[in-house]
C-alpha cells in the first residue's frame, strides 16, 4: 500500500528537512482569503498538496469560503492533489464533492455516524488506492458528546479493520512538534 507523508505547510518555514516526496497540508480553516490559498500554491509548486476544507466546523479559527471559489483554485492548480473534506458523516454530499474537484477527495471521519457509514462512504470514492484520514481527537469529542467514550478504542479499531478489509488508506496523526520559533 502506498505510503503518504504530509505535513503542515508551516513547517516549511522551520528550516527542517523533508523526504522528497512529502506532501504539504494547507487547512482552509487558518486562511481568511483565497488570495493567500492562491499565493501559497504557487509558493510551493514543487510539492504535492493537501488542501483541507473545513465544512463544518465549529472551533476556531473557523474562515469559511464558497465551494465554487475553492473549487475554482484546486482545479486550476497543477499541484493539488488531494482535497480533504470535514466531518464526512455519510455519501450525500460526499459524492457533490467527488463531482466538483479534479483531485483525489479524502473524507475525514470525525465522528460516529461517519464510522458506521465508513464502507459505504470508501464506496464513493473512485480512485485507488483510496483514503481516508480520520480525526481520533474530534471523534473522541463525539462520543464524549453521546457518552459513548468508553468506544473509543473498539471504534478505532473498526475503522482501521474496515479501512483494511476495503485496501483503504486511514491517515492519522502521528505526533506532534513544538517549536520556539
């Protein structure tokens, strides 16, 4: 199976070394225009793009911009390859994005309704290998919120069982950096 690695876009400016083929996230959430989305796209033409849209979320910063606009971006970029979308929780408007975006979409699973609709949500998807990436700290939130913490384990381990069973690629957070600067 393929192995992606993907980093925030604001690690680029810590002077820190990145394997060839790394991937730079730039999350929607953190940008109040598209000019700026825009500009770093072609700042970084040299690498692959993993372009996060926030629908529907609520905690900060939370900068929302209109589908059609980002929509207009992504598909005229040589280097976004893949449009994350929030809080898939089942195919509906999953499948408006597919149709809408030359890149590949990667739901992200944030929360118990999305791990119940999980293969039918892979199903939609329509490249190969196909991915997901699932928010562990926001599904925790969920199943606080529905008093179901004590799932939690059993419910990452479905998902990576589904996710394995379907040639599904599961992207996580695999620690974190901080940094003085």
């Amino acid at each position: 199976m393929t192995n992606l690695f993907i980093v925030s876009q604001n690690l680029t400016k810590s002077n820190m070394k990145f394997p060839e083929n790394t991937i730079l996230r730039v999350n929607l959430a953190w940008h109040k225009d598209l000019d700026s989305v825009a500009e770093m796209l072609n700042e970084y033409d040299d690498h692959d793009i993993f372009l996060d849209i926030p629908v529907g979320r609520i905690k900060p910063p939370n900068h929302n911009h209109r589908i059609d606009d980002i929509m207009h971006i992504v598909n005229n970029s040589k280097n976004v390859k893949y449009v994350a979308i929030s809080n898939v929780e089942d195919t509906k408007e999953l499948s408006v994005y597919c149709k809408k975006f030359n890149a590949k979409i990667v739901p992200k699973i944030e929360t118990l309704k999305g791990v119940n609709n999980l293969s039918d949500i892979v199903n939609v998807l329509e490249y190969s290998p196909k991915i997901i990436m699932l928010d562990h700290e926001d599904l925790y939130s969920n199943l606080v919120n529905l008093r179901k913490e004590e799932q939690y384990l059993d419910v990452m381990d479905r998902v990576v069982r589904t996710c394995e069973q379907m040639d599904t690629i599961v992207l996580r957070v695999k620690g974190i950096i901080f940094t003085s600067n």
